[in-house]
C-alpha cells in the first residue's frame, strides 16, 4: 500500500472514479482512490442507471446537460475497450396534476432556453412513444430524446480504467476507518489496509458519506434513504424510452439485455443504512407499473435489491471545500442523481480542488448553503 | 423412454392427450409436464442460449434455470418443465428472448 499520496478520493462510484480521472487529466500525480468493496458497489451500482436533462432549475439542466453531452462520447473520450450501454431512447415524464402539468410547461421551456432539446407532449403523442402505456389519471407529459439510460458498471469502470492508464492508484476491498488532523487540516486517512499521508480527501462514499464527515467531527446535513428496483427477466425489446412519474413515484426501463428496471422510494424509511429488500415494495411497485404499462403483468421478476440515496434538505448535492477543514472536499448528497451528474462531478470538483474557475458556476452548491439557510428548490426530483 | 417402475416412487398417470409441437403432433399423459412429454417423445432441444444460440435442454427441472423456455398457447418464456401438459395445448420453439406484446 502506497504511504503518501496528494489526494485521497473516497469511494470507488461514478463520482469517485470520475473525480480521480478528471484531476489526472489535469496533470495532478499520485491521486489515491479508496473503495470499500468492488467499484460501483454502492449507489452506482443499485441505481436505476438514467441519464435525463430535463430539470427545473437552470444549474441542474447545465449538470445534466454537460453529463449527458459527455457520456454521448465517454467510449471514445475515455478509450474504453467495452461499451457503457448508453442508449438514448429518450425520458418520458408523465404529469398526474394540473399543477404538476404547468410545471412541465415551465421546466421545457427552460430546458429549450439551455439547448436541451425537450418537448410538451399530449396523452396521444405520448401514446406514440409507448403506445401500451395507460394515460388514465394522467395529464400530459414530456419528452427529450437525447436522454436515456446506460450500464452503470461499465461507466464507472470506464472512468476507473482510465484513471489508472493516467496513473491513479485504485485500492479495493480498502475501507478508511478514519481521518487525520492537525490543527485544522488534513494530513492522512488510516484505512483497514494501512495509513496513507495526504493533505487532500475528497470525500465522495454516496451512501455513507455522512459517516466519513463524522471522521473529521463534521455533522453533514445528510441522511441516506433506502430506495428499492426490481428486475424481470429479459425479454424483446417493448419498452425505449425511461417512463417516469413524480406523482406516481416511479421509474420504469428496460435495458439492451431485455430486463425491466423498476424502483421507487419511500420517504418514511428508517434512516439505518439498510439495503435489505422488502416485501412492501415488491407489492407497491408491481401494482403501480402495472396500471401504468399493463403488458408488464406477464412479465416475470428476476429479483429485487436495495441502495442508498445520499439525501440533503433540499435535494440537491454539495459539491466543494469545507471552510473549518482545510483539505477536505465534498462530493457528496446526490439524493438520487448521482450517475447522471457524474462527468459534471468530476469534471467541477477537479476544477475546484485546482481552485480553477468552474465550468459551471455552482458556488450555491456549497455546504454554507445550509448554513446561510439559502437552499435550493428543484421542483423536478422523485 | 418412460420410467414403468421404480424403486421409490409411484407415477399415476393421467388421461393419454394430444398436443402440437411446432405444428407436428404429439401425445403424453394429463399430469405430466410439457417437457417431460416432448422428452418422452425424444425432443431434447427446448431452447436455444440467447447470445450464442446453442442449443438448451431440460436442466433444473424445477423451474429456475430458464434453460427450458418455449411458447405455449402464444405466451412466451413458459417454463415447460413444470407446466402440466394439457389437451390441446400449441407448444412452439421460442426465438429470442420472448415478447410481451
């Protein structure tokens, strides 16, 4: 095990992986990147893997946009041998209330301003999409065909590989059990693999990102949130587009090898890092999906499986420095969009811990936000 | 070939019935599954593997591996090795992974 390094990057998802490439291709050497067990074992992994643009607030739409922009050309741009699977089949938002439809209206029209190439889409044009979906209860929806969904696996390890190609040092089955201060800064992580010196920890562990924060005796405005997905077995392609419902709380996709990705959430479940599955869910989301897209009821599961959602007040991430900490930076908080903001991620906290200018300002991102009270609201999220 | 006796356990069987398979007909016996019929009348090739289209033949026999996937009465992906075999019944060979729709 490497001694020193100049930065130590916790947590081996997307938003690690990406971080550690992105500093490497700005130059920086002997960047250390830790995972607990195997990349992508995390949220990355159990995510419902989409990848859409169409967001509420202009800082969200330019994240998503410059994500998606990168993970269109990731194969080519990170030299990966296999494929990231990111098919643009386009997300199909469906409103269930006036309310929810003059939203719609505001959100595309935003999304439209910042090139994003979405569309306000009737029951009847939105029967063209998926022509089995079931529009009883429903309003209208919206549509952009450039959003879609990959393989989250194969793109962390896309990231992954080529962070190594550039010299970045990936330990796995490492776990950081704490975090070394002087004076108020950072001088090291201890993990279960040994001790490593460095002045800069980028703490970017999803899930259990708060607990990493009480290493450094920082009480982070996080909890996460056990979110749950099921899966069929494969069968021929029925279904393009990702199909999505705020009001209905779910998702639905169907990916390249045939199997039906479904989830939703729960906002009154125990806060215990549980990931197990339950019962409750399974019930709940069949009977929901059903009723949304009915050919559904002949499908068989394979199984089902839980992760976390790293959730902050306002559902937004917290990207950048901690004031009273010198050396420790955030990446953390997603709330459930961290693989579709992944490129943005690495890409901005590169930038950051660089102290270059940032790509897109997300100043407001910071964790003072919570501290001055000036949160933000985004009115698109599940 | 039909086991007619053995040491443990006792076969009841049931009427003698009809059914197609990829159009030719075929008989077994009501209370039989739909794979032990075909395997009775020497059909050992249920399915083919998805990528590689090799041929895949009664493996689990419990309705978990998914090596026995064909379509019944126009439903795809039937688990033939524990669906009862029926009078009448339509049995084709699938091709691809099975369509909902």
């Amino acid at each position: 095990m490497i001694k020193t390094a100049e930065v130590v990057i916790i947590g081996g998802g997307i938003s690690g992986s990406s971080i550690a490439y992105n500093l490497a291709k700005k130059g920086v050497k002997n960047i250390v990147l830790l995972e607990k067990a195997y990349l992508s074992s995390g949220a990355t992994g159990r995510c419902g893997a989409g990848i859409r643009q169409q967001w509420g607030t202009e800082m969200n739409c330019r994240i998503a946009k410059l994500s998606c922009d990168f993970f269109e050309r990731a194969n080519e741009e990170l030299d990966y041998e296999e494929d990231i699977e990111f098919k643009q089949e386009g997300y199909l938002l469906l409103s269930s209330t006036d309310k929810e439809h003059q939203q719609f209206i505001k959100n595309v029209e935003l999304q439209n301003s910042l090139g994003i190439p979405s569309k306000l889409l009737t029951l009847e044009e939105a029967k063209e999409i998926v022509p089995f979906l079931n529009t009883e209860g429903l309003v209208s929806a919206t549509y952009c065909e450039k959003d879609g969904h990959l393989n989250p696996f194969h793109a962390t390890q896309a990231y992954a590989n080529a962070a190594e190609r550039l010299g970045v040092k990936i330990y796995k089955f490492t776990e950081v059990t704490g975090i070394l201060i002087e004076q108020g800064k950072i001088r090291g992580v201890k993990t279960t693999k040994g001790n490593i010196a460095t002045n800069i920890v980028v703490n970017a562990a999803g899930g259990y990102a708060q607990l990493i924060g009480k290493m450094v005796k920082l009480d982070l405005p996080l909890y996460s949130e056990r979110h749950q997905i099921l899966v069929t077995e494969p069968m021929e392609t029925i279904l393009k587009p990702m199909v999505m419902s705020f009001s209905l709380n779910m998702y639905c996709q169907q990916v390249p090898h045939g199997g039906v990705i479904m989830g939703r959430g729960d906002e009154n479940e125990p806060r215990d890092f549980r990931i197990t599955s339950s019962w409750q869910f399974l019930d709940e989301m069949t009977t929901t999906v059903t009723k949304l897209l009915p050919p559904l009821k002949n499908a068989r599961l394979l199984r089902q499986w839980g992760g976390l959602y790293n959730m902050t007040p306002d559902r937004q991430p917290i990207y950048g420095a901690v004031d009273e900490i010198e050396g420790f930076y955030l990446a953390v908080g997603y709330s459930g969009h961290g693989l579709m903001f992944g490129p943005a991620t690495g890409l901005l906290m590169a930038e950051i811990i660089l102290q270059e200018e940032c790509t897109i300002p997300i100043d407001m991102l910071h964790l003072n936000r919570f501290r001055k009270g000036e949160l933000i609201f985004e009115p698109s999220v599940v | 070939m039909r086991i007619q006796e053995h040491p443990i356990l006792s076969f009841e069987r049931g009427e003698k019935v009809f059914f197609t398979y990829n159009g030719k007909k075929l008989e077994g016996y009501e209370g039989e599954t739909i794979a032990a019929a075909l395997h009775a009348a020497g059909i050992k090739v249920l399915s083919h593997s998805i990528e590689h289209l090799k041929p895949r033949g009664f493996y689990c026999a419990i309705g978990n591996c998914s090596s026995c996937f064909m379509e019944v009465n126009g439903e795809a992906n039937v688990r033939v090795c524990v669906e009862p075999l029926k009078e009448g019944m339509v049995v084709n060979t699938q091709i691809g992974k099975g369509d909902l729709l």
